[in-house]
C-alpha cells in the first residue's frame, strides 16, 4: 500500500516486504507517534533498511501517526497519572478537540488485521515518534509514566508480552534552556534503557537545520529515521545490545 498523507491520522496496513513463504519468519511493527512519525515514508528508509537486515524473513508493519498530538490521545489513564504528577488534566485539555485515547483503538485493529494474514509472528517491535506536544505545553512531569502505561497496555492488549520498543528521542529543536524538552527526551531514554526490549533512536541530526524548520526532519533525516529503527530493533529481536547512542550502524 502507497504511503498516502503525512498530515492527517494514517493507518497503513502493509503487504509483506518479501514474497510470502510458509516456512518463513515475520517480524511486525508497529509504528505510530505525530508529526515526526506521520513524516516519514517507510518505503524510502525503513522498508530498505528491513529488506537488508531481514532477507530470510517477512516485514508487515501498520502505522498510525497524526502531527500535533499529545501522548494522552493514545494513553486512557493519562488523567490519573497527571494527577499523581501535579498536573491540572482538566486545564491540558482544555483546548482538545478531541477526547480519549483516539489512536490507540486504531492500533488494536488494524494490528488484529495483520495478525489474520501472520498469526504468528517471530517477533513484535512498536516503533515510536512522539514527545514535542507534550515538552511545549510543560506535561513533562507526566510523559515518562505516560509512555511506560502505553507500552504495558499495548503488551497486555495486543498479547505481546514480549513486544520490543523503539522510542526515537525527540530532537535537539528546543534542547537549549528549555527545562520541559530537555526532561521529555531524558524520559524517553531512560525508559528504553530501563527495559530489556527497550532501545532508543537519536533525531539530532535528522532535522532540519538549515530551513527554519528544526522542528522537522529532512527527507534524508526520515529515511536514516526508518533504517535506525530497524536496526535498533534488529539487535532486540537477536537479544543484542541496542547501540547506546542511539545511532546503530
């Protein structure tokens, strides 16, 4: 299926990267997050990069990504663990035009779906783009706990217990004096290290320095993106050591 629209929520449903073969194994991912996840075409870095590192295997992958969305359209007890970090819930959503955990129904689903066609995989890795809402409205208190919740909730709903994780940290775009930004991305690495099945992706040097737009990465940024997560996610798959710095070669 052609990538469609980085703008809008997508929920990609792929055919598999290889021709289907029986006595093959499959890998899923799961890749989801907002603007900097809605950004990237997996078919330039990501479907690649899988192709080359898995060429005995089968790849599928669904994604659901929309730009702009904080980490509590995906977590349903983002209130309670506001609360429990000092934060008014009410208040951060104030402005929300929508309510609940819009996108992570939709992961469910559409991950049932490509079960039906690889029921049973080799292994499961939920890729992961998010954090720059969340840093620019100051809910950093609760981000760390939020995406600890999301990635015990898609291991108990999903029946993946052993599901592995690839968070890509957010980039340097508003590193400098910036308390809220600083502290989301030292949640994300924190929690990929403090799990077993956990890695970790650097996007310093994916964005977009040089046209006003740090915030977002370059084409080029969004390919090496896609390769770095298959790699991270390689080295869990075959219980190795993830690259600490977050750029596996």
């Amino acid at each position: 299926m052609k990538y469609t629209n980085t703008t809008v929520l997508a929920v990609l449903l792929s055919t598999p990267l290889l021709a289907a073969a029986a006595d093959k194994q499959v890998h899923l991912f799961i890749l989801s997050g907002q603007s900097n996840m809605a950004g990237m075409n997996p078919q330039t870095g990501f479907e690649p990069e899988a192709a080359a590192l898995f060429p005995n295997a089968n790849v599928a992958y669904i994604k659901v990504a929309k730009g702009g969305e904080p980490i509590r359209y995906w977590v349903a007890e983002w209130d309670e663990i506001a609360k429990k970090h000092g934060l008014d819930p009410a208040k951060a959503r104030a402005k929300d035009k929508n309510k609940g955990a819009i996108y992570y129904q939709p992961i469910l689903d559409q991950f049932a779906a490509l079960l039906k066609e690889h029921p049973n995989p080799a292994s499961v890795t939920f890729c992961w783009m998010q954090g720059e809402r969340d840093a620019k409205e100051k809910l950093n208190a609760a981000y760390g706990d939020a995406l600890k919740q999301l990635i015990a909730n898609l291991r108990r709903d999903l029946k993946q217990p052993n599901m592995n994780f690839v968070i890509g940290r957010i980039s340097d775009h508003l590193k400098a004096d910036n308390k809220p930004w600083e502290a989301v991305r030292q949640a994300q690495v924190a929690l990929a290290q403090a799990d077993p099945r956990g890695a970790w992706v650097d996007c310093d040097d994916l964005n977009n320095k040089g046209n006003n737009d740090d915030l977002h990465y370059t084409k080029e940024g969004y390919e090496l993106l896609g390769r770095r997560y298959v790699r991270q996610a390689k080295s869990l798959i075959e219980g190795r050591k993830p690259a600490e710095n977050g750029r596996p070669e």
